[in-house]
C-alpha cells in the first residue's frame, strides 16, 4: 500500500510502499479515504528516543485522523461489520508505526473509531477527530459556561475553528487571535472580536481588545513559558490559562490565573456527539484545502510555518 513514513526521527516524509496491516484481534482495518492533518503529525517525528511517549518503529507512518470503510474484521467479537463507514483517530503511541496517512489502517474496535452517521460526508468526517474532540475537551477545561470572555489564541486553525463555534454557542464572547486578516472568516464562526497578529504589535492589540480582561485564555500555538505567561496577561484573578503546548509548567503567570497543561483524552462517544452535530450543520467543519497523498509532504511544511486555516484534508 501506499503511504507517507519516516524512516527516523527528524528525516524527510517521503511516498513509500508498505504491507497491508493484519487486524489482529479486537482491530477492524479500513480502507482509508481521507486522512486530516494536524500539527503533531509533523510534531510526531521530529522527536527523539528520549523526548516523550513517541513511537520509535520505523518506518513511522503519519498521521492520526481518518475517515474510510471498514475491509477487513480481527477475531473475537466487534461493533463494526465490513462495509461500514467509519471515522476516529489512530492511537498513538503506536507500537507498530502505524498512522494515518496510508491506503489501509488498523485500530482496536474499541479506540477512538465510530460509524459516520447519515447526512456526514467521509470528506468532513475526517477532518473531526483530533481537532474536534480537543476544542470540546478545551472547552471543558477552562470551565466556562456561558456569559465569560474568552481569549483564542491561534483561533484560526482547526482547533480554533471548532473551538470557536462550540464557545460561543455557549453565549461565550470569544476573541479571537489569528495572523492576518481573519476578521469575517472569525466572524462567521461566532468570535466576537478578532485580533491579527501581523497588524502590530500584539501588547497593545490585546489591550485594546481585553480592556476588562478575560476569564480564560486558550493558546493553540506559543512553544515557550515566556510567550505563554504574556499572552496570558490579561486573565483576570481566579482565571485559567490553558496551553496545547505543554509549556505551563514552566510559566510565570499574574496572581490568581492557574496554569493547566491540555492533553486530548479520545473518546468514541464524544467523536459521535461531534458527528451528530456536524451532520445537523449546527457545527461547520471547516476544511480549507485537498489534495492527493503524494503532496502531504508539502502541506506538512506549510503547516509547520503557522497560519493554518482550518483543516487540511488529504485524499487516497
């Protein structure tokens, strides 16, 4: 089969020729249609042995997110059939290398994978794992309920996107921080306000757009406790600041404001509440680009140099 790999840590994502994995026992394979990315699947390999909880098999295929047909069962009992149509999110680490971007992927029946409901194209459905089940998860650790200020920063990726519409359709007000021009794009999806980096400086834009301060801040994008302890300037005492990034630990933050490090816990019952409301239209999934598999490698450097806008979906 055809897929994107790494054949170490730090090397080039080239095209290569893999085996068809076996399901074992417990796993359904599928025949994978789309693939979405996500910054950890540049993240992902260019780590080290020692950096963390990273797979080490190589080649490692990329990728995490999928959306395809079930083709192939593993012994012992399952909740799909061959033919179904499924989505979720290949858990990683994987002992066997395996990702997403690749013609067929087996996962345990019992992860992060669930039927796409009727009215959900395979095409969107892709593009929700990850993304859609952090902003939902983000959401719930900044524990706001309705009638707060929240400060986005990153907004206009795809977890920002999604992260967005779910706030405020919880009568959240959300600012929204993006590079460049973002204002209707933002708009659309329900912020309130939209600060662009690449106006000025950002000190001045965030008092201007947080004179009150804010009851949260999410940030999707600063790789240092220093940039995160700024942006998080203006939460006010008793406040959270919540970064992707795991650099909270290490970051002075004001008096009163409670640093959370965010780590994504896949769930397949929250990837069928996402779906059910993506096939509603009540959530918009926001894909920006497609393309073939050959271009991952291009569209991974892409996103790596920031300014993503939504989701980029990958088609095999």
């Amino acid at each position: 089969m055809r897929a994107i790999a790494v054949g170490a840590f730090r090397a080039d994502p080239e095209l290569v020729q893999l085996p068809k994995p076996e399901p074992q026992a417990g796993e359904v394979r599928v025949r994978v249609e789309y693939a979405a990315l996500n910054p950890s699947d540049w993240q992902t390999p260019e780590g080290a042995p020692g950096d963390g909880p990273v797979p080490q098999v190589f080649p490692m295929v990329l990728g995490v997110d999928f959306a395809g047909r079930v083709d192939m069962i593993g012994s012992g009992r399952n909740r799909f059939r061959v033919g179904d149509q499924v989505f979720g999110r290949v858990p990683r680490p994987n002992p066997t290398g395996g990702g997403s971007y690749c013609e067929y992927v087996s996962v345990p029946q019992d992860s992060a994978v669930t039927a796409v409901p009727p009215g959900l194209p395979l095409r969107a459905a892709a593009a929700l794992p990850s993304a859609g089940m952090a902003a939902a998860q983000l959401l719930e650790t900044a524990a706001l309920r309705g009638h707060e200020t929240l400060l986005l920063i990153g907004a206009a990726g795809g977890v920002g996107s999604y992260l967005t519409q779910l706030a405020s359709a919880r009568g959240i007000r959300v600012i929204a921080v993006v590079r460049g021009d973002e204002r209707r794009r933002m708009a659309e999806l329900g912020a309130a306000a939209t600060v662009d980096t690449t106006a000025g400086p950002l000190d001045a834009a965030l008092r201007e757009s947080c004179r009150d301060g804010v009851d949260a801040m999410i940030d999707l994008v600063s790789d240092g406790p220093d940039a995160f302890a700024e942006r998080a300037a203006p939460v006010r005492r008793g406040g959270v600041a919540v970064t992707t990034r795991g650099v909270a630990a290490g970051a002075v933050l004001p008096a009163g404001v409670t640093g959370i490090d965010f780590r994504l816990e896949p769930s397949p019952v929250l990837l069928d509440v996402l779906a059910a409301g993506a096939a509603d239209g009540v959530l918009r999934v926001p894909v920006d680009a497609e393309l073939p598999l050959e271009n991952a490698p291009q569209a991974l450097d892409r996103n790596r140099t920031g300014g993503a806008r939504g989701k980029t979906v990958i088609v095999l």
